[in-house]
C-alpha cells in the first residue's frame, strides 16, 4: 500500500499513526504512534530484536503495514543510510558513480559531498574495497546530496571503535547545524545518543519517549536496560531556537 | 580468396552471424544484471520454461515465439509470487525447471502427429535462422535495449540495495519484473541460436570474462557486448571451419575468453 501523503505545508515531516507491522505470525510492531518535526533529531533506542530497523522500513517504505499509517510530507527527501551495504564482489562500482545514482549529479556535487565526510579521497575507488567507516561516511555523503529534509540512519556506528563513532557523530551534529534538516536515528548502543536528541525507547511498542534525562527516570527505561546508564556524547550545541524542549547537555545522565 | 571467405558471404551465414550478435549485445545488460542480483538458478528456469512453451505452441497451433514468452514469463511470476507459500524460492525453482523440462518432454512424446526436433530445441539450430526469426530477434533486442537504457539507474539502484532504492523511491519488486520480463523475451529469441540448455551460459559467461576488465557497472556491460560478440563471432566461425554445432562452440569460445581473463587477473594478484 502507498504511503498516503500529508500537505506540503503540514508542520511534520512524517506522522506515523497507530502502526503495526507483522510478518507471519510475529508481530514487530505493535501500536506505534509518533512525529516527526522538520529540524529535530530524534534517537531510537531499545535491545536487539525490538523492531528498530523494522520501524525505519517501514518509514522508507520497504514495510507496507499491517495495521496503521505512516504518512509523509508531500515531496519529503530522505536520505537513507543502512545498517549495513554489502556489495556483490560480482558488481564493478567506484564511489563516484554510487554517489550518481539514482539520480546523476555533477562531478563538483558529489566532491562537495564526500568533502563533507571527509571521504573525498575515496572518489576512484571500488566500493567494495573500503572500510566500514569509510563506506557508513560514503553512505551518508550521498544520503546528503539529495539535500533531504529527513535523513535517516540505521546503527550507523555499527562496526566502529568508539573514537571512530564519537568522531562520526560529531560530523553528524555539523551536518545537522549547517543544512537543517531532521534526523532519524537508530542505536543499541546507550553510551551513543546525541544530546540533543529526543529518544524514542522500543520494543515492539514506544515504552516511553523524551530527552534523554527524562527518559533515563522511567521505570521502562530500567525494565528494558537495567542498570547500563544512557551516557550522551558531548557535541555542539544545539541552537536553543530550533529545539527549545531539548537542553544542550554535557555531563552524563545519572 | 579462400574458401572461408566465401562461405561467410552466404545468407543464412549472414543471417546467424547477424542474430547471434544480437542476442550476444542484449545478454550483456541482462547478462550483468543476472551476475551482479545472483539469479543464475532463476534464468536457468526461464530457459527451460521455454522447452514447455514451444512444445504447448506446437501442440496448439500458436506463435511460438509468444508461447515461449508467455511461459517463460508465467513460471517465473509464479516462482516469485506464489513459490514463497509451497515451499523455500531455490526449491520451488528446483521444482519448475526440471518440471517444465520433464513435462515438456512427455507432451512431446504424446504429439504423435507433430515431429520435434529435441536437439535443435536444446541446443539450438542458428543455422536454420529465417528473415522472420531475425525480424523478431531484431525488435526485441531493439525493445530491450530502450527498455535497459530507460529504467538503467533504476534497475541498478535496486540491485545494490532494495531499501536504499526504496528510500529513493523506486519499488525494487517493479524492477524484478522488468528484468524477468526481459529474460522472457531473450529467452525466446536465444532459444533458436544457443538452445534451451546454454542460454543461461550466454547470458553468465561473457559477463563474468568482462568483471575483472571493470570498474563500472557500465563498463563491464559494454566489455560483455564485446566479449559476448567476439564469442558469437569466434563459435560461428569455428562451427562452419570445423563442422562443430554452433551453439555450444559460441559457449566454448565465451569460457575461453572466462579463462583468458580470469587468469590474467588471478597472475597479476
């Protein structure tokens, strides 16, 4: 089923309402119901196995779903980052032309973009052949050129040391401040969440969603990840205007 | 001028050089896609779908080249659709293959009146190529090849990655239709030049002696057109010098130009 569209001027990007999602006769899913505004960064945390990539296929629309909506902005971009690529050893590619597909771009564009991850270097080479951290920077690089006014990231520091992921999550921050656009992302990892996010904690249903204090005060919160303390990165700070319900923060959640 | 030189000018010479260089130009596109998406097991049931279609066309008076079409395409959308719910996809195209073979056979032996020549089917007959069969060869290598050029960045997106073509906007399973549709079509037209059983082989060999030559997606495509006429080419000429059936010696000469780049490739690592 199509995704039925909300009107370019809706104040959301994306609403996703009472959404279930079930394969066989597993339910991923179940009841799931939350927006997304232009600008905001919201983190989606819970333990393997909650539906968390499930529930960003179902928002890119590779998940019709079984019960529910998940309605976009008419013309929303997304820029999409997976999990994981794997590339057929049988499939030629070089990161220049990856970074034209599916839509051409100009040679300046794509350079412009890969400069941004810090991956220009990479430009001539055979996708197959990169390192994981470079690969995740060249995926996020051409999730950037489509200019997206959503940008998705599935456990995008899977596979990093964590000085590669800090690193990583700063750019991420630096992307966010200079072209404003929403972000979506995906983490097992509690010691991984932005400051400035609003997360989402799920296991198979939203068990409860805020800034990353008041979220580490619920008692499903506790349920779900005992005692492993949600830590957030140090970044920039957030500019206050866009995202008055979230305090920049520096110090670790107790 | 020797004798070779001569034969080469006669007309049904002509006629299969010219319809075996273009299958061999639109295996390429649809060659490399079969590679890169892993679907040799899937092409090999197409192909011997086709064994079922020609012998239902000869049994019921139809067009066979629409017969095959039309079978070849009916096994692989049930395959996809319907095969998930009997039993595993690699199963079901386990099941379909040698079915439509083993089925396609007993029909055969019931057709009294009808006379088929089993080998020419399996092997293919180039040298019994009409003005007619190159017509049709002809326009759908012409189709195809509009239809690869038209839906290119598309099909090659889903290829990479279903969920990042999603995110873009492109329905991955809209372009597993185009290419089994595809692969329907060359099947019908190979079906007289390399045979039921070795159109798989034109349509995974070339591409695999042109990966190591590539950089590009688009690279290795024009590399395989290359190598898969020069085979086309090499096995016609091989097959009139030497008195050899043509089919199998233009495969022969693909996995020789395999072998050729494979090992170069393999010394220079």
């Amino acid at each position: 089923m199509p995704a039925l569209q909300l009107s370019a001027d809706d104040l959301c990007l994306v609403r996703v309402e009472n959404l279930h999602i079930q394969i066989g006769r597993s339910s991923l899913l179940e009841g799931i119901d939350f927006t997304i505004a232009p600008g905001e960064i919201i983190t989606v945390i819970g333990p393997n196995g909650a539906g968390k990539s499930t529930l960003v296929k179902a928002i890119i629309g590779s998940l019709p779903p079984s019960e529910g909506f998940v309605r976009k902005r008419k013309g929303l971009r997304i820029g999409y980052v997976p999990q994981r690529m794997h590339v057929d050893a049988s499939l030629p590619i070089t990161v220049m032309r990856f970074m034209g597909l599916p839509i051409s771009q100009s040679k300046d564009a794509i350079k412009r973009a890969l400069a941004q991850t810090r991956v220009d270097d990479c430009m001539h080479r055979q996708l197959s052949e990169l390192s994981s951290g470079q690969l995740q920077r060249v995926l996020v690089a051409r999730a950037l050129l489509v200019e997206p006014d959503l940008l998705i990231l599935d456990e995008a520091t899977a596979g990093l040391d964590q000085p590669a992921a800090s690193r990583f999550f700063l750019q991420i921050e630096a992307i966010h401040q200079q072209i404003n656009c929403a972000i979506m992302m995906v983490s097992h990892e509690l010691n991984m969440i932005m400051a400035t996010s609003r997360i989402l904690c799920l296991k198979h249903h939203l068990c409860c969603q805020g800034t990353p204090e008041e979220v580490a005060r619920t008692h499903e919160y506790h349920t779900l990840f005992g005692d492993t303390v949600l830590q957030y990165l140090p970044g920039i700070a957030a500019s206050p205007a866009q995202f008055d319900h979230h305090e920049p923060g520096n110090d670790c959640a107790a | 001028m020797n004798p070779g030189m001569i034969v080469l000018l006669d007309d049904f010479v002509v006629r299969a050089a010219l319809a075996s260089i273009g299958i061999a130009i639109v295996a390429a596109p649809l060659g490399c896609f079969v590679v890169w998406r892993r679907m040799a097991y899937f092409g090999d049931t197409s192909a011997h779908a086709a064994l079922l279609g020609v012998v239902l066309a000869l049994a019921f008076s139809l067009p066979i080249t629409l017969s095959v079409i039309a079978v070849s395409l009916l096994m692989a959308i049930a395959v996809t659709y319907g095969g998930g719910k009997l039993a595993t996809t690699d199963t079901m195209l386990g099941v379909v293959s040698h079915a439509s073979v083993a089925f396609g056979l007993v029909l055969a032996a019931l057709l009294v009146d009808v006379r088929i020549d089993l080998l020419s089917l399996l092997f293919g007959d180039i040298l019994a190529v009409s003005k007619t069969d190159l017509a049709i060869i002809g326009s759908v290598v012409i189709g195809e090849l509009l239809l690869f050029y038209w839906w290119w960045p598309r099909l090659l997106t889903s290829t990479l990655n279903s969920d990042l073509a999603r995110a873009s906007g492109i329905a991955p399973t809209q372009t597993h239709l185009i290419l089994t549709l595809a692969l329907a079509m060359l099947v019908a037209i190979a079906l007289k030049v390399v045979g039921a059983l070795l159109i798989v082989a034109m349509l995974i060999i070339p591409p695999a002696a042109a990966r190591p030559l590539s950089k590009t997606p688009e690279q290795m495509v024009a590399i395989t057109a290359l190598l898969g006429t020069g085979s086309a080419i090499g096995g016609l000429t091989l097959s009139l010098l030497i008195d050899i059936p043509t089919g199998p010696a233009i495969i022969c000469s693909a996995t020789l130009l395999f072998l050729i780049t494979r090992i170069n490739a393999a010394a220079r690592a």
